[in-house]
C-alpha cells in the first residue's frame, strides 16, 4: 500500500491546547499511530501525517475532533477511543491492517518474527486491528508465542503500560491442596509456559526486571475479579478451561486503549464434566459481535515437530470415527 504525507495546521496555535491534545511524551498521537498505522510527526500546530490515503484522512477528522475538545476538558485515552469510535475508524483501521499485501513484522530479541502460513498471518494482522482477539486451535500453532510476542513489542513501542497474562489454574488430574507452598507458588507451575515464552522474547534478567516493577504481571485468572485495565496487553491462554462465568468476567476487564488476546484448545478440556468450557461457549455468543476478531487454527498450522501434527491429526480422525 502507497503511503503519503499531508501537512495540516490547527488553529489557533494555542500551547496549551496543543499539549493537551498531544498528551504526555506524545502519548495521545502514539494511540492514534497504533490504530490507524499512521505517523505523526509535529512542530507546533502543524502537523505532519504520513500513511495510507484513507488513513490519513481519518488521523484528520481526529485531531481536529480533539483539538476542539482539547480547550474544554483534558484529553483522556477514553476520549481518542471514543472519538475514533464516532468518526468510524475502526473500520479504516481494519481495511489497512487487513489488506492481503501487507506482511506483519514483530521485533523480538531473538530477530524478527512473522506468521508462518495464512492463518498466523491473519492472526497478527486482527491483532493490530481489534482490541479483542480469539485464537482457537491444537497446541503448538503459535496462539500464544505470537501473542506474547505481539505483547512484548507494543510495550517496547509504548503503546501500551503493561502486559497482563493470565491462565486459569485447573487442577488437570492433581489437586492443587497437595502442592507445597502459598497460593503463588503453588499457581506458579500453570503459568510457567507463559514465563518461558516471556524469557525467550525478552531474556531472563529483563523479563524478571519488569515483572518486579510490575510493568508484566503474570496471575490465575482469579486475581482478575474486581479490575479494569486500561493501557494493557492482556493475554487469556488456555482458555478452554475458564468457566462460562469466568471468561464473562475476564472479558469485562478489558478498559481503553487496551488490546486483549484469548487463546485455548477447545479439544483439551480439564474442566469437571458437569462444567461447561468459558471458551466454546463464548465462541457461540459473541460470534456476530462487531469489532471481535476470530482466528480458529488447525493441524496444518502446527510449528512444533513433525510428529506434533500427526498425533493431532491421527486423535481429530479417532474421534470423528467413534463420534
């Protein structure tokens, strides 16, 4: 997609207006970058904005919607969402982001990743795209990995303040009373895979770092009641074994500017059998909801060993005869 740069001058040329609307070290057009995959570069009241012709005139619309309400009221992360949301942004936001020509590169410290095959690709693209994102399928597609790494890269571009992920700690044939330690150390092991993807993208002693000041925060599920997140990358993984009510509460977390993945295999269930998985249901109900995206991945999306995919494929084709 051809990109162009279009100078446009907001008057009157009022400091503090200007310094509202641009927020904290740019922290508000930083938002509006993200979404409309746009850059905006300013001197003053003029500003510089460079991408997509269809984008650019949506960044227009915005800022001049915002300077307007920059002389009244302080402009919030709430207030750009909002405004975005008026002018119908979204929906610019998702032709760009979604447009078949375009390749998703995500920095890590171990290089640059990209999606293998169409459906890791159309995953990182919804990713960028919506602020709730569902990735359904058999272990070792990526769901999570790539999620993360989505993560990782949007605290380091300082589109977000932190990264939550989140697990539910389902007892898959132990009973979490017999481990030792406090409640912590005895959730620890069900969240280890998400340390492990963590240590990779960022190295130990910077992950742990950051998990320390609290910039990633990795907890049960459970500690989720009673929050809003604002500002977050929040990661749900295995989501197969939250409960109708847990996910309803998990999703109802997600504040402004925030961008919220779910993942989970609905095949590997460790929910009690009279208990219903949070994720098939939620997949029913939210499936025509505008602004969701969903990416459900398969055998041939697997990445892990060769032998990974075939037992996949040979458990689907066992079940399916015996169903």
């Amino acid at each position: 997609m051809s990109k162009e740069t279009v100078e446009l001058i907001l008057e009157p040329a009022d400091n503090q207006r200007l310094a509202n609307l641009c927020g904290e070290f740019n922290g508000n057009l930083q938002q509006i970058e993200q979404r409309l995959q746009v850059e905006i570069a300013n001197r003053g009241n003029q500003f510089n904005v460079t991408g997509a012709a269809e984008a650019i005139k949506g960044t227009e619309a915005v800022l001049h919607k915002l300077f307007i309400e920059a002389e009244h009221e302080a402009i919030t992360p709430e207030h750009i969402h909002l405004s975005m949301q008026d002018a119908h942004i979204e929906d610019i936001a998702q032709d760009i982001v979604d447009n078949e020509n375009s390749e998703v590169f995500i920095k890590t410290k171990r290089g640059v990743l990209k999606g293998r095959g169409a459906n890791q690709k159309d995953y990182l693209r919804r990713i960028l795209s919506h602020d709730i994102n569902f990735g359904v399928g058999p272990a070792g597609t990526g769901k999570t990995y790539l999620a993360v790494a989505c993560a990782v890269e949007a605290l380091q571009a300082e589109q977000v303040r932190r990264i939550v992920l989140v697990r539910p700690a389902v007892e898959a044939g132990e009973k979490l009373g017999f481990l030792p330690g406090d409640m912590a150390q005895k959730v620890d092991p069900y969240l280890r895979p998400l340390y492990d993807a963590l240590y990779e993208m960022l190295g130990f002693e910077r992950a742990e770092k950051m998990i320390e000041r609290k910039i990633i925060e990795v907890a049960p599920l459970a500690f989720m009641r009673g929050r809003t997140l604002n500002d977050s990358f929040i990661i749900l993984d295995e989501a197969q074994n939250t409960t109708t009510e847990q996910i309803k509460m998990f999703l109802t977390r997600v504040g402004f500017g925030s961008t919220a993945v779910i993942t989970g295999d609905i095949t590997q269930i460790d929910l009690p059998n009279d208990k219903m998985s949070g994720l098939k249901h939620v997949l029913k109900v939210l499936e025509n909801v505008e602004g969701i995206s969903f990416t459900f991945f398969s055998a041939k999306d697997i990445v892990r060993h060769p032998l990974v995919q075939r037992i996949v494929v040979a458990y689907e084709n066992y079940e399916r005869a015996h169903s």
